[in-house]
C-alpha cells in the first residue's frame, strides 16, 4: 500500500482554514497561477460557461483553449463544464465533453489530465486528477454520470467503451481505530488503475485501486472489480470474477 500525502487533498485544505476565502477559492480553481491568469478563468467560464446552443459552442471552442495546456483542432465543450487547475490539462484533436461535467488536475503534478485524440466524454461525469494522473486512451468513451478518481493513476487504452455510471477509484481509507471519524484517517492507494484497449465496461461497474483490465475484456454491468482481468476474459459479479474467454 502507498500512503497518500493528506496535504494533497483539498478538503484537507479547506478544513484547515489557513488562508483567506479568496486565495482559497483561487487555488482550487486555478492553483497558484498568476492573478491574470485567475481573472481570465473567471471571465470566460462565466460568460462563457451557460452559453447554450451552437453559439456556445463556438465560443468555448474559441476561448477555452485559452486556459489549456494544450488543445486540439475539433473541441466541443458543452454548457456548464467545470474545468479546474486548466493549465495541468491536455485535450487532443475532436475531443467532445458533455454538459456539466467536471474535469479537474489539480493534483496530479506534472501528468495532469491527458485526454487523446477523439475521446467522448458524456454527461454528468467527473474525472477528478486528486493526487495522480489520467490519461484517456485514442476513441475512449465514457458513458454519462460516471466518476474517475485518481489517488495514483488511472489509465484507460484506445477504444475503451464504459457504459453510464462506471466508477474507477484509486484510493481508500484506512479504519482500523474505531475512536476517530473514517475520514480523519489515513489516505492509502494499492496502485493505479490500467484498462487495456477496446476494453468494455457495463453499467456502473466499479474498479478498485490496483486493478489492471487487459485488452478486450468484458465487464458485465454492476460487477465489482477488485483484482486482475486477463486480456479477453468476460467477468462479472460482485466481487467480479472471470466466467469464461472471449470466443
């Protein structure tokens, strides 16, 4: 187990009450960038942000790159995306993201949040770079209201297809002392999270830290996976387990 630096963690931060409302507000925005560099977040995601329509579009397209470390020809940002710590984020060529998702770097250092070339984001999801990477694989897709969490890595492969409400999570609490609240324990990671390519998930399927999904495998929806899956095995089930080969 790898533990977790609780410095790195904003609600650590927030409770400790160390700095004023604003520079708190700025760091979880936008970290410890340049007060310009803050008041042009501020500008375009407001007046930017609810814009509907194909106007909205265009503007986000235009301006959103703005704040990006990099971004691709093609983007479509949908209303009410919520884009933290921008200048930790990478968005390769046709990438679309849904309204009201929330795609957040601000704790993975100096990987940030990759997303590859053609990768479909839908509605609703959170890919939140807590305290390590993520990178999105060439053509991913992942389905609406679904939730990554990256204590320590999560890397999906080309052509990943995740249906609606999938959550990958890189990370836990230890609870061993019954007098003190879960969350006032420590933070532990058992490793990231590797899915292979052209890898399939079912609805809402959760993948635990630790776990590495090889290429072409199938989850079956509502499974629990909380160890390996060998390249084009079909799993299913809570605790998920292998049932037979891809034929």
């Amino acid at each position: 187990m790898k533990a977790i630096d609780a410095n790195s963690l904003i609600r650590e931060k927030l409770s400790k009450g160390e700095k004023s409302p604003f520079r708190t507000y700025m760091e979880l925005t936008v970290g410890r960038a340049s007060f310009s560099r803050f008041l042009l977040y501020e500008l375009l995601t407001t007046l930017l942000g609810p814009v509907p329509g194909g106007i909205g579009f265009y503007l986000r397209k235009k301006y959103y790159p703005l704040l990006l470390k990099k971004a691709g020809s093609g983007l479509i940002i949908g209303r009410n995306v919520v884009i933290r710590h921008p200048h930790k984020i990478e968005l390769g060529r046709n990438v679309t993201i849904d309204d009201y998702c929330v795609i957040d770097g601000r704790g993975a250092g100096n990987g940030g949040v990759i997303v590859e070339d053609n990768v479909l984001i839908n509605r609703n999801c959170m890919v939140l770079a807590k305290a390590g990477p993520i990178r999105l694989g060439k053509r991913t897709s992942i389905g609406s209201n679904s939730v990554i969490v990256s204590m320590d890595g999560v890397e999906l492969g080309e052509a990943v297809l995740t249906a609606a409400g999938c959550y990958i999570s890189t990370g836990s609490y230890l609870f061993d002392d019954v007098n003190k609240a879960v969350m006032d324990h420590k933070v532990y990671t058992a490793g990231p999270v590797r899915i292979g390519d052209h890898v399939w998930l079912g609805t809402r399927v959760t993948i635990l830290d630790g776990v590495s999904i090889g290429r072409g495998a199938v989850i079956g929806a509502g499974a629990l996976v909380v160890k390996n899956v060998p390249e084009n095995s079909i799993a299913f089930g809570v605790p998920a387990k292998v049932v037979r080969k891809r034929d």
